[in-house]
C-alpha cells in the first residue's frame, strides 16, 4: 500500500471508531436508563451470572 492508500484506510478507520463509540454511549445510556446502574458494565455482569446459573443447572442434570 502507497501512502494516499494508508491515509485512506486510516480515515475510513477513524471514522468507523467513532461510530461505533457514538454507538456504545448510545446503548450504555439506553441501559441506564431501564434500569442498569452503571450501563453496559451491569448488563455484563448479569449476563456472566446468568451464563454461569446455566451452566451450575447443566451440571446438577448431569449428576442424577
């Protein structure tokens, strides 16, 4: 790749990174907003949980 090429593809980069973080406030807010304390960091948080209480049910069906 020439130089005009790399400045190309590092704008359309940048450009892309804003997106997405416009997106990510974007959600993290929504999510504060239907009841998540701190956004995108809770909703995380209970979807590990969830994921671990699944895989905890799995392993109790698994022993009987």
């Amino acid at each position: 790749m020439n130089k005009a090429q790399l400045e190309k593809k590092i704008a359309y980069l940048e450009f892309v990174h804003d997106q997405l973080e416009t997106e990510l406030v974007y959600v993290d807010s929504l999510l504060k907003s239907v009841g998540f304390p701190h956004g995108l960091a809770s909703a995380k948080e209970v979807a590990l949980e969830l994921l671990q209480n699944a895989e905890a049910e799995n392993e109790k069906g698994h022993e009987i």
